[in-house]
C-alpha cells in the first residue's frame, strides 16, 4: 500500500502540489487525474524521489520512505516511468532492457525476464536488434512499459502512457497494465490526462487542480460525477 498525506512539493518559489492526501492499493490501478500543468508529473516524481518534498509524509507499506535518495526507493520497488518516452534512442531494444533490468533487484535472471517481456510484447523480440529510436510511438511505450516491469517493482508509476498514441494501442497498453498488477499485484498509479480512457481500467481515482485534490473516489463516482466533461471543458 502507497500513502501520501498532506504532501507539498515546491521548486523554489513555485508551489506544484498542496497537501496532497491519497492512498493506492496492491492489485488497483490508482489514477491521477489532471489538466496540463496540474500536478500529476510533480506527484509521481514526489513518490519516487525525483521532486522535492517540503512537507508530509509517503509511506510505503507503513515505512517511510520521504526522505530516502530516489535510488534506494527504487530498490524497495518504486518503479517510474517518466513522461516522454525516455529510451536509450541509439542502443537496441535488448540493450534497452538489460539496463532496466540491472537497476532492478535482479530476482529473475535476465534471459527469463526477457523472455517474459517477449511473451507480452511480441513485436519487441521481432526488433530486439534493432534500435529503440526506430520503434514506432506503441513500440517505444511498449519498451519503456516493459523497462518498468522487468524490474518486478511492487509500485509502478506510469506518467502519460498514452500520450500521442492511437486509442487502439492505449486500449492495448492499458489491458497489459490491468493483467499486470491483477496478476502480481502491483500497485500502478497511473496519470492521465485522458480521464475516460484511465478510468475505465482504474478502480480509484484523484483529480488534480494546481496542486491540490479537488475530487477522489472509485471510477464510478468520478464518471457519474462527470469528472471527463469537466477536465475536458478544462482545456477549452
Ligand atoms: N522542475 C520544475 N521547476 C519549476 N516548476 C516546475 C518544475 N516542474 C514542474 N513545475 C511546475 O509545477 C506545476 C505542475 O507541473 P507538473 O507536475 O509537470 O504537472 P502535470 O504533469 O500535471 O502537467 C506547473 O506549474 C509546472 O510549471
Ligand atoms: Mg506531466
């Protein structure tokens, strides 16, 4: 279980998060929810350890873990996986994931961790060879998904997966990311800025207005309350 409670998160002068309270749940997918600007980003970098925290606590399975450098939550399974699909462009798909995996806790050995990223992602062990910068934006999001997980993190952290993908491919990265954490659960916090799509896999979920929660609760009540209508009114 991942808590946060009344956590702030300022960059010098500008506030990006106030008091930020929630709780996500092994086996759920948590969504944070947001126009641009938001907080999401700032959220999930606060979690890992990339942001800087000025108050309140995150705690991970009751142990705090506030204050620990970004690298030693990574070794108690804090896992995120940036915005922008960050690849090493000129190495190749297996190059990309043995640094992954060597930043992980190295439990499976590598050959059986890659093969179970083949067996979810088929086409990556098609272009094993080939370079990540030539993947197309579904490949790329399917590798970086795939950095995430062969490093068995017990907490995922997913910042825009679907960003610039075709609706078909985030259905796809969307039902592995539900397997997933059924399967192994996982804790996944998953931002988003298309809430329609995140809340139809999500079981719970946060909106974000800058830096505060102004809203959060189950899928449902965040889709019988409108939430979509009102985040995309937001960017008009
Ligand atoms: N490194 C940074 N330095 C200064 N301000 C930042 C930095 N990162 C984010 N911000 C600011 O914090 C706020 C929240 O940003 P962010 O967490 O990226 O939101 P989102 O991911 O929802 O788009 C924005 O006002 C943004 O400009
Ligand atoms: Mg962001």
């Amino acid at each position: 279980m991942l808590e946060l409670n009344e956590v702030d998160v300022a960059y010098g002068n500008i506030q990006a998060l106030h008091g930020v309270t929630l709780t996500a749940r092994p086996g759920q997918i948590t969504a944070v929810l947001g126009a641009n600007g938001a907080g999401k980003s700032s959220l999930l970098k606060a979690i890992s350890g990339l942001a800087p925290v000025t108050a309140g606590t995150i705690r991970i399975d009751g142990t705090d873990i506030g204050r620990l450098p970004a690298h030693k939550r990574a070794r108690l399974g804090v896992s995120l996986a940036m915005e922008g699909r960050r690849l090493f462009r000129t190495m190749t798909v297996e190059e990309n994931l043995s640094i992954a995996w060597s930043f992980g806790p190295r439990r499976t050995p590598f050959p059986q961790a890659l093969e179970r990223v083949f067996a979810a992602f088929p086409i990556l062990e098609e272009r094993r060879s080939g370079t990540s910068g030539m993947l197309s934006g579904g490949q790329q999001q399917m590798l970086i998904l795939s950095s995430v997980t062969i490093r068995e993190p017990a907490f995922m952290l997913l910042d825009e997966p679907s960003l610039g993908l075709a609706p078909i491919i985030v259905q796809q990265i969307f039902d592995f990311i539900t397997a997933y954490s059924r399967e192994r659960q996982t804790t996944v916090v998953l931002a988003e800025q298309m809430a329609a799509m995140a809340l139809q896999v999500a079981h719970q979920g946060f909106v974000l207005r800058h830096g505060r929660v102004i809203m959060g609760g189950s899928s449902q009540a965040l889709a019988d309350a409108d939430i979509v209508a009102q985040l995309s009114a937001a960017y008009l």
